[in-house]
C-alpha cells in the first residue's frame, strides 16, 4: 500500500483442475471473486476495481455483477 494501490491476482482456482472453462460462468466463481473482494477490502477499506484482459475480462464482469453497492 505504499503507494496507494492493493493489488490481487486471481489465478485459475486449486479445485478446477480442468480449467476455467464452464466454470467461469458459474455462481461459484462469482462467489471466489466476491471473498477477494471481501479479503481487499478487510485489508484496506477503500475502492476496488475488477480489471481483466480477454477471457478475464469475462470473470470480472460476472464478478461486478454479482456485487451489491455495499460491496
């Protein structure tokens, strides 16, 4: 934070072995990113932004969507 920034990186979860196809659509995924989210925000409560490039792009938004204003 020494600069201002929080920084995760999501990475393809330890239990879909097969990757993220299929799953990245699903409530779970949403519910992996919302703990991440959650997590940031117990470190430092501040803005979060869910950045993705290609197909992450994808996960980010089911990710937004999935949150309340609250979040």
């Amino acid at each position: 934070m020494r600069h201002g920034f929080l920084v995760a990186v999501i990475d393809v979860p330890s239990d879909q072995t097969a990757g993220m196809s299929g799953f990245r659509l699903s409530p779970d995924h949403a519910a992996d990113i919302a703990a991440v989210v959650g997590w940031l925000h117990a470190a430092a409560p501040a803005g979060v932004w869910l950045v993705g490039t290609s197909c992450d792009a994808i996960s980010a938004v089911i990710g937004a969507g999935e949150m309340t204003p609250a979040e």
